[in-house]
C-alpha cells in the first residue's frame, strides 16, 4: 500500500487599514485584530495624516504604507494592487468595528464560497450613528437596491472580507468614501456570490474624529450611483431620457397640431420646430442606450470571464 502525505492547506489572510488622522484609535484597531486573527498580517496604510498615525502603527506591530493620493477610494485601490492574499478583510481604523467578528466573516466566505461578507453594522452605543448618516445610508441603499437588486442592508459598511478573486477583478476607479457603493454594485454586477453577517458597531474613542461629511461625501455617493447606473444599466437610463423628452415634445405639439387639424395651419411654426427636435433627441437617446447596451453587455462577460480565472475560496482543502 502505497503511503500518501495529507498538505493542509489554509488561507493566508491580510487584514487592510485604510487611514487618515486616526492616531488615537489605530492601535487599538491593530491589537484587536492581531488577537482576532492572529496569523493574519495586519496592514496599515496612512493618507496623508498629519498626527502619528504612522508610528502609532508600527508599534502596535502593523506592516506601515503610504498612499499619498488623497482619498479612501485611492487607498483601497493601492492596497488591492499591492497585497498578495486569499482572504482580504478591510476595516476603518477608527476602533468602530467588532475585530472579534472577522474569524465568523471569514469562516462564513470559505464555508459558503463566496466573494463578499458585508460586515452589517449593529449599534452597541445611541452616539455610534449620527443621523444624518443612517438617513442617508438607508436611502443610498435603498436607491441601488430598486436599481441593482436587494443583497444587502448596509450598503455603506467600512468592515467586509473579501475574496481574492473578487479583489483582483475589482477596478477600484473611486477616488473616496463612494468606494463602498462601487464594491457592492461590483459584486451585484457579475453575480457574485456574497453574503452579510450583523456585526456590533461602537463610538470612535476619544479623540477620534469622522472624516465623512454628511451632506458632501452623501452627494458624492449619490453621484457614484447615477455614474454607475449611467455605466452598468445604459437602457433603463436613457430609456428613462428619452421618455422625458418624448412627453416633452407631445406637450410642445399638441396645441400646434390641435390648430392644424381646426384649421388647416401652422400659425406656432417655431413651435412645431422645437417639437420635432426635441422628439429627435428622445429617438436619438433611446438609440444610444441600445447601442450601449450591447457594449455592456460585452464588458460585463468579459470581466466575469476574467473573475472565473480566479480560484474560489474553497479553503481549506487537502491534497494527497
């Protein structure tokens, strides 16, 4: 009988950190999922801070990196370039997050094979959660929801795992917070399996402060989606378009025509001209959606072609 020699096999696991001024809450952030995941690396990348978030990292043990494009969009597109990983778990570095959570998150993407855990925020504390922000969450959410489909209920969480087939397919073109809203249309986009687990949400430590404006990054984000529903649903949008314009041009017509049929004339001439054009755009809109489309279409195989290139998170496995 031959002898055979079972290899397990298990995820390396790189915990990424995107931060900016976060001197008071970076430590705790890095300890907490050192203990966590305690074979996991834990990278921090600073954006320009201005304190000592940098050395408050290194000495709490984190691998240190800079970003110097300003922008959580062009952090998390500089970590997923750089870091080499199957399982990616990405994390605020402002202490908010349930670090204890991330072995269940992880647990849950490998046992179930999937591409995304959204860690779903749960408040433990009334001052965790301004207003203004769950406002304007639930409605950024429920606008891609209508639009893309309801796979998850908080679309705007700082705190998922990743696959490495999703990160490695992932453009990452946002520049800032509307980074979220691009990760979960991505994923809704190809089909990816994904998942969300209710994960504990707390009030930043002293000293910590919010870097998200309510109002400027909100129209950012709201931006984000109508660029992305532009890009990844060109018929509904300019079918949408051309609707508008086509009720437009009947509203201009209709006197006119009313006075043709009572009497023979055109007396409203500039006005029949403005209603033809205006029609013409409607038809010329409804064109380009057909057109674009198509073109759509073909990008989206072909990254789902790109996406199925890539192992799934199938860990761990033996081989004989």
């Amino acid at each position: 009988m031959n002898a055979h020699v079972t290899t397990l096999i298990m995820p390396t696991v790189a915990v990424l950190v995107p931060c900016y001024n976060e001197e008071a809450a970076i430590a705790d952030v890095v300890h907490d999922f050192k203990a966590a995941l305690p074979h996991a690396t834990v990278y921090v990348y600073d954006n320009n801070s201005k304190d000592r978030t940098c050395e408050v990292a290194f000495a709490a043990g984190a691998v240190v990196r800079r970003e110097p494009l300003q922008g959580k969009g062009n952090v998390v597109r500089r970590m997923f370039a750089d870091i080499e990983a199957d399982v990616y778990v990405i994390v605020d570095g402002d202490a908010t997050y349930h670090a204890a959570s991330a072995p269940k998150l992880i647990s849950h993407l490998i046992s179930e094979k999937l591409d995304m855990v959204n860690g779903a925020r749960v408040e433990t504390a009334e001052a965790a959660y301004r207003p203004g922000h769950r406002f304007g969450n639930l409605m950024l959410t429920s606008l891609v929801t209508i639009v893309f489909g309801k796979r998850t209920t908080d679309m705007l969480s700082g705190y998922r795992v990743f696959s490495r087939r999703f990160v490695k397919t992932f453009p990452a073109l946002s520049r800032g917070f509307e980074i979220e809203t691009e990760l979960t249309v991505h994923a809704l986009e190809l089909g990816m399996p994904i998942g969300e687990i209710a994960t504990p949400y707390k009030e930043r430590p002293p000293g910590s402060v919010s870097k998200l404006s309510t109002y400027k990054d909100g129209f950012r984000i709201l931006w984000m989606i109508g660029k992305l529903v532009k890009e990844e649903r060109p018929m509904q949008s300019f079918a949408i378009t051309a609707a508008v314009l086509a009720l437009l041009a009947v509203i201009l017509a209709w006197p006119v025509v009313m006075t043709f049929m009572q009497t023979g004339l055109v007396p409203r001439l500039p006005t029949a001209v403005l209603a033809t054009g205006v029609m013409l755009l409607a038809f010329l809109s409804l064109t380009c959606g057909v057109i674009l489309e198509t073109v759509t279409r073909g990008r989206r195989e072909m990254k789902r072609l790109r996406y199925l290139e890539l192992r799934a998170p199938d860990f761990p496995v033996f081989k004989p």
